[in-house]
C-alpha cells in the first residue's frame, strides 16, 4: 500500500507527486538561501541538486512491512542512492567553488527522487574520500535514555544502542551514514548541534 501523504512509515516521510513539487521548492529556496550567506560572507558558493549533470542517481526506495514480513511498502518518490558521479563536485572544487547541494536525485526514468540528507553527506564523504563528515542536529548530539551526550562511539556501541532502542527516529540514518562514511575512508565523523553559534569551528 502507499501510505497516506504525511504519514511515516519506519521512520520515512511518504511523499507523493504534489508534495515532491512542494520538497523541490522549499529545498531550492534553503539552497540559495545558503549561497547566499556564503557567498556574502566571503566564500565561492554554487548551489546544485543531484539533478544538476545527473549526478546522483537513484532508484525508488521500498520499504518493507514490519507487520507483513515479505510485503514491499511504497512510500511514493522517496529514493535511495545507486550512484553518485563526483565529477561536477571535483570541477568546481578546482575553481576554489563551495558546492551547497539540496538531496535530490534522478530516478532510472528521469524521474525526481527526494533522498535522506545525511544518506546524500555521507555517501558524498564516501565517494569525495573526504577528510572529515560532519552532520549539524537540532539535538546536543547522539544522546542516551537519559538525554546524556554520548561521545566517541564504536561500531559496537551503536549497534547495542540501536537494539535496545536508544538511538531511534531521524537520528538513525545520521548513524547510519556516519558508520558507514567511517567504514570507507572517512577519517572521522561528527555529529554535533547545529544551533551553537560557530559549532563548526
């Protein structure tokens, strides 16, 4: 079944024709919103989505039922990364460019497919073989039960995190791409609150 528009099905938003028009909208606003201030701060800035050169590919994602084991649940045009071609990030990067990319990608059919922005940063970590990922929450970081800021974790810790229910919601595909950024080259991944004034630095 497809679920209702607005509705989460394990943690993923349904998004439909309409609200996939809304996403791109509200998306190439922040985006330029973001050049923007980079660019009136001093720096190259140019904003993309993975539209721009075709380069995040994507295939639909389907999600399957936790009530019907088997059972394939379409969440509408929701994607998953197959691809990511660096080639237009490396070609900007040569001209001192910031690139500021909204996490939109192309379907097999040309269609546009709304992507997890930390699923889009850490695959980008991956195939740029970045030094560093860091992804800003609303949150003071990956916290316990308790609401305690846990620090350098292992593998090992998230996995025992993630079956007990700790960590849960929107901080998992953050995990998710971090480990796996870790686990192909990235040398190290934040996760840090991006309501601090200057957290970056």
């Amino acid at each position: 079944r497809v679920g209702k528009q607005g509705e989460f099905i394990q943690g993923m938003r349904v998004t439909d024709e309409e609200t996939m028009d809304v996403v791109e909208m509200v998306l190439g606003k922040v985006n330029k919103d973001i050049v923007n201030l980079i660019n009136r701060h001093g720096g190259k800035a140019v904003g993309l989505t993975g539209q721009d050169g075709l380069f995040i590919r994507a295939e639909k994602l389907m999600l399957e039922s936790t009530t019907e084991p088997g059972k394939m649940l379409d969440i509408g045009l929701v994607g998953d990364i197959d691809k990511i071609d660096p080639a237009i990030i490396s070609f900007l990067d040569s001209g001192d460019f910031i690139p500021v990319i909204a996490p939109i990608g192309v379907g097999p059919d040309g269609e546009t497919l709304n992507i997890n922005a930390d699923v889009v940063a850490g695959k980008l970590a991956e195939v740029l073989r970045a030094e560093k990922l860091v992804l800003l929450t609303n949150t003071p970081g990956v916290l316990d039960k308790e609401g305690n800021l846990l620090s350098g974790l292992t593998p090992k810790n998230i996995d025992d995190l993630v079956a007990d229910g700790t960590l849960s919601g929107g901080m998992l595909p953050k995990i998710a791409s971090a480990l796996d950024a870790a686990r192909s080259g990235v040398k190290s991944v934040h996760i840090i609150d991006g309501r601090v004034e200057h957290a970056l630095l």
